[in-house]
C-alpha cells in the first residue's frame, strides 16, 4: 500500500476500526445476529475526503452538517407555498401513466397509520447509477415525508459491485430534507451484518442520540411482522427465502404461537369491544347514534374545539403509542373514557387507530379495484362514479360514518391556515386509513389513486353528499 500524506483531510471524528467491539448498538435485535455477508471489503479509502474540513461543522438536529463556504445557496421549496396543493395533485394524477416503480415499496400503514417504506439492496443498481437511485426513492416517497413515517431496509442482496461507499452515504445524509429526518420515526434494519455495523459505527460520532434511537436491527421477518403490528407484509421472494434459511428453524413454533394468541384475543373479544372488530359488530353491540361508534363520536367532538382542530401538524404528529394503546383497551373493556385532558396528538391517533384497526376498512374491500382504478377514469367521469360508489355502493353504515368523518375533514381543512392540513395533506394520512387490500399489501402505485380518490372526496363533499342516506337512491338490478 502506498504511504498516504500526512496532510490528507479525514472526515471529522475518530478513526474507523473495521472490527467494531464494544460499541453501543440501538435497540439490538431480539434474535440472534446472522452473518451470512460472505466478505466485507470495505476498503477505508473510502473514510478519506479532500473537500471536507470540520472547523465549520455545526450540530443540526440529528447530523453534524458540514458547512462548505464555496457552495452556492440553494433555493429551499416551501412545501406550504399556494401553488404546492396543485402541484402535487399534477404529480400525483401523473403516477397512473408513469412506468412501474422498483425503487421502493409502500408497505401499509402501522396501527397508528404512520406510512411505511421498504428500501431493497438487492435492487440497488452499479455505483455509478447509485446517485440517480438515491434520488428517485427520495422523489417516490418525498410527497409522505410531511407526515410521521417509519422506513425498513431489506440488507438481503447486496453486492460488492453495489455496495455504497461511506463516502456517498455520508454526502446523502447530508442532502436529505428535514422533514425526511425529523418524521421518519423508526429506521428497522432486516438481516443486518457487519457491514452495515461498520457504516453505523462511522457515523454514530455524527448523529444525534435522538435519530441513534430510531435504528432498530431485525433478524427475522416474523420479527419484523411483529414490530410493526403487521400480519401479513408483501415481501420479494428472493428475501423470504433467504429468511427461511436463515430462521428455518424457529419460524413454525413462533407463528403458531402468533396464530394461536391471535385466535383466542378474537373469541375473548367482548361486545363492547370497538377496536379490532368489524363495523356491523360495534353498530350491533354499541349505543351507536346514526351508525357512529361512540369512540369517533368521542374523537370528532374532542378535536373539533377550538385550540384543538386548529393545532398545527394535527393527524400528522404521532401520538404516544403507550397511552393511545392504554386507551384503546378501556374502551374494548367497555370503560366510560374522558378525553377532556388527552393530548390533541394521542387523539388523533387513537382515531385513526380505529379505522386501520377495523377488520374490514371503511371504504369495504368489495370496492378496492373500482377506487384504485380512480386515476385512469376520464375526469368528466370522476364525479359521477365517486358519487355513485359512494352513495350506491358502501353498505349504510359505512356510509353514514364516512360521511360523518368527512364532514369532520372539511371542517379540519377550514383552519389549514393554522393548522396546515390541506385536502392533500389529510388524504395522504387518511387514504391507508380508509382503504387497503384484503389479498395483498398495497402496493406504492396503488396508494396515489386511494389518495386522489379520498382527495376529490373532499374537495367535491358538497355534490357528493347532497341528498341523505335514507333518500339514496335504490342500486338498479
């Protein structure tokens, strides 16, 4: 090896020890670490950087930002500019004829109807089209990032002729919006092996305990399920089965166990149950005032006051998992409960909770392909098939509380002023909430049109909703 100078610039912190030892690692994984990475090669050229010195690097938020005096001020969007709304309507009408994206994957919502997004290393491409790459994920996922989301690398499938520099990934960070920092709210590694425990240690001198705290390392894709409160995920072949594999031998006793926990929580489901139950089960069993369970009728009321509906980031911020947990299991007990003092976020989620957590969604499954066909319909068409769908189609208890939750929305986008909540906005957080698969999760491309579809809704709620449920005319045939 040829003598480096000795006034080569490094990047700022301690040298990289290939061998990680003793370090601190966030939120280890529940199983045991498997190492199936048949040689690292992780050549620690890669650390060095000419460009970079670290007398002007500043702590922002959850990275040491590099300062660099010679580059020019880039013009900032702001993602609240008038013209924004239209502009990701444009971008959004336009997924439906844009060839099919393998850059990453919309895996469902969690419980608390955070988005979720998976990153494949087997699909990333050679390095010098990795730049190109980055950006594309950035650009497919970028129109969610305003809202809390939680992001899920598949580490499966990497290559030497594909495996990022540290390098690059340090200059990605940097570049990366603070909305995509600050809202990703869990970092879930699957199949992690010392590779990625060497970048990790590189930058852990640079990243803030905060964001340390989001990476959380996972062995196994029934770990994962579990993780995100998910029971089925829709995942590549070639990763299910190097995860077969890999945890062959304790998959059957664990999924059984899941399987049989889950079993017995449906049969010990009490009447006054509202959460993890089907709608026609809650108006059967609960004192439902026009087929809205009481729990929504809780929620809206809580949230509709003033100093609540106007707070800004309302459905977007997620709120404490343990209390809205804690008060999901009252209600299910059948416990009188005050929302009086409840925090306007935990609120929130504890209302979409109750949508994703129903065991058919809102919208029935029966009209999942006509809403995800709602781009490629003729727009002189859309208003007629939404309304007819809606009014013609959902059962009339769906229809009633849809129509309630809507009514809500709107009333929710009368204060965007203060709160920033457009029809947009509200349909990206609801969209997932409304609607999902009952065969498969739903994919990237199928999320746009549920959302444009929830968008126009409320948008054209006025036309939609004009006559009254019990006036709806009779479905002909």
């Amino acid at each position: 090896m040829d003598n480096r100078s000795k006034n080569t610039i490094r990047l700022p912190g301690p040298a990289i020890n290939p061998v990680v030892e003793n370090s601190d690692e966030p939120q280890p994984s529940l199983s045991d670490l498997h190492d199936f990475e048949p040689k690292l090669e992780f050549d620690d050229t890669e650390l060095l950087a000419t460009t970079i010195t670290h007398q002007n690097d500043v702590m922002d938020e959850d990275f040491v930002v590099t300062e660099d005096l010679n580059a020019e001020a880039e013009n900032i969007v702001n993602p609240l500019e008038d013209d924004f709304e239209d502009q990701l309507r444009e971008e959004t009408e336009n997924f439906s004829i844009s060839p099919r994206r393998t850059h990453c994957d919309f895996l469902g919502t969690d419980k608390q109807g955070r988005h979720i997004f998976a990153i494949y290393a087997s699909r990333f491409p050679a390095k010098s089209e990795m730049e190109i790459f980055i950006r594309n994920v950035i650009k497919e996922i970028e129109p969610f990032v305003e809202n809390d989301y939680i992001l899920v690398y598949f580490h499966q499938g990497l290559k030497e002729d594909n495996k990022p520099s540290a390098q690059f990934l340090w200059n990605s960070y940097k570049e990366l919006d603070r909305n995509f920092r600050k809202n990703l709210k869990n970092l879930y590694v699957v199949h992690p092996t010392w590779f990625i425990r060497v970048i990790w240690n590189f930058f852990s001198p640079f990243i803030s305990e905060k964001f340390r705290k989001k990476l959380i390392y996972i062995s196994s894709l029934d770990e994962l399920r579990q993780s995100l409160g998910l029971s089925k995920l829709k995942i590549p072949d070639n990763i299910c089965d190097f995860d077969d594999k890999l945890n062959s031998g304790r998959r059957f006793g664990s999924t059984s166990q899941t399987n049989n926990n889950i079993s017995n929580l449906t049969k010990q489901m009490a009447k006054t149950a509202q959460f993890g139950v089907t709608l026609k089960f809650i108006v059967t069993n609960s004192p439902c005032l026009n087929s809205i369970p009481p729990i929504v009728r809780k929620c809206v009321d809580s949230l509709s006051i003033t100093g609540m509906i106007d707070t800004e980031g309302i459905f977007r911020r997620s709120g404490n998992h343990t209390e809205i947990i804690a008060l999901k299991e009252r209600v299910n007990r059948g416990e009188d409960v005050d929302l009086k003092d409840v925090n306007v976020h935990v609120i929130a989620g504890l209302l979409k909770s109750f949508l994703r957590d129903l065991s058919e969604p809102l919208l029935t499954f029966e009209l999942y392909d006509d809403i995800t066909s709602f781009l490629d319909w003729p727009k002189e068409e859309r208003s007629r098939n939404v309304t007819q769908l809606i009014r013609e189609k959902l059962p009339e208890e769906n229809y009633e509380l849809f129509k309630y939750i809507v009514e809500f929305l709107v009333r929710v986008m009368e204060c965007e002023d203060l709160n920033k909540m457009t029809s947009s906005n509200l349909a990206i957080v609801f969209g997932p909430n409304f609607l999902w698969s009952g065969k498969n999760t739903t994919s990237l491309d199928e999320i746009a049109p549920i959302n444009a579809f929830v968008d126009f809704v409320l948008q054209n709620h006025k036309d939609i909703y004009l006559i009254d449920v019990n006036q709806r005319p009779t479905p002909i045939g």
